[in-house]
C-alpha cells in the first residue's frame, strides 16, 4: 500500500476541524482539493472515513479507527 503522507495531514485536519472549507483555509490549499484526498485515501483503505452533514462532515467508524492509528504520529 502506498499512501502519500500528505493524505494523513490532510485527513487529520478535517477530522479535527470537522469541516472541509475550514479545513481547506487552515492547510491554504482548495476544497476541492481537500475532498479529491478525502476521496483518495477512503478509495486506498477500501473505507468510507467521514459522512458529509449540514454542519460540517464527522467521521465514520473506519474513520474513527484509522484516527486512532494516526493521531499519535501526527501530534509527534
């Protein structure tokens, strides 16, 4: 599996923000950019990782699991 550092920064941003257009100024990259990664690595882990709301996304289980794997490593 070869999965781009950059999709578990990313990945990490939203699910602390819990928003993409917020997560999208904090990183200064598009919002577009930011669901084509979110879409990329959910398509690499072969999982859904966040359900879209009114107010924002939350994460999945999967979503919540693969946090835990990675919380650590990013804080480091």
């Amino acid at each position: 599996m070869n999965i781009d550092f950059e999709l578990y920064r990313i990945f990490y941003t939203v699910a602390n923000v819990g928003n993409i257009t917020a997560s999208a100024k904090e990183l200064n990259i598009t919002q577009p950019a930011i669901s084509k990664a979110i879409k990329k690595l959910e398509e690499q882990l072969g999982g859904q990782l966040f359900v879209r709301t009114k107010r924002g996304v939350v994460l999945t289980v999967e979503g919540k699991e693969f946090y835990k794997h990675i919380k650590h490593a990013m804080e480091y």
